[in-house]
C-alpha cells in the first residue's frame, strides 16, 4: 500500500520541481485555487487530530483488535471515517492548489480505490465486533461529514 501512496504523490512532490506538469495547468481563479489550499489544509489538520485521538491505539493493519474499544471521541464524535474525510480534503486541496489534474487525481484515485475496497469490510468488522455500540454510534454521526441534524 505504501508504494501505491508514493506513487499516487509522485505527481505532487514532482510539480514544484519539474515544468513538465505545466502543460495541464487549468485556468482556476485565485479565489478557488484559495479554496484548495484551505481544503488542503483543513484536511491535514483533521489527519493529525485524528491520528492524535488514536494515539496508542493508531496502527495500519486492517480490523478490530482484540480486547479494543470504539473510539468515539475526537473527531469520532461527529464522523465516523475521518481519516478519509482527512485523505479527501488532502487530496481535492491539492488538486485546486495546483490547478493541474495529475497532481490531485492520481490521488483521488487511489482514495476512491480504498474506500471501494476496505469501507465496507471495517464497518462489517465494527457492527459484527461492538454490534449495538456500533449502530447507534452509526445513527448519531455521519460516515464521512457531520450530520447536520442528530
């Protein structure tokens, strides 16, 4: 996973580097390309925070540990997947930011990719390991953006 992430970057650690991106610059406005550096940044903001309220209990691997409680403070008291609430502002930030498509959809790619793949099997996962816990949990917050109305 983590050479698809480098590789989905390359794009981004590259355009400040290199001209050769230029020729798919868009004409955004400032005052979207602002937009994206505010997404940009709000989303490493929430990437942080969420990985500060996971703290010890932070890891990569995929499932519930044993013995492990549903966070649901932090961030996790109004969304249920904010890291890739996180991911998505990231990467629509860079996007915008850069005004060129292949700094922020190789990215946006693979974000779309993992939520296809591993969102439905964490929720699986968290119903089947805190059953009740989690459904009402899921009745209180949004999956990816706070519910305007509890």
């Amino acid at each position: 996973m983590s050479g698809l992430v480098l590789l989905a970057l390359l794009p981004a650690l590259l355009y400040p580097l290199t001209p050769w991106l230029d020729r798919l610059h868009l004409a955004f406005p400032g005052w979207l390309r602002w937009l994206g550096a505010s997404l940009f940044l709000a989303g490493d903001l929430l990437f942080f925070w969420t990985k500060g309220t996971l703290s010890g209990r932070w890891s990569t691997k995929r499932g519930v540990e044993q013995g492990k409680s549903l966070v649901v403070d932090g961030p996790y008291r109004f969304i249920r997947h904010p890291m890739y609430s996180a991911m998505f502002g990231i990467t629509s930030g860079m996007f915008l930011l850069s005004a060129n498509p292949l700094v922020g959809l190789p990215y946006l790619i693979l974000v779309l990719w993992m939520l296809a793949k591993y969102l439905e099997p964490e929720e699986a996962g968290l119903l089947a390991e805190f059953s009740e816990e989690y459904r009402s949990y899921m009745q209180r917050t949004g999956r990816f953006f706070p519910r305007l109305r509890r």
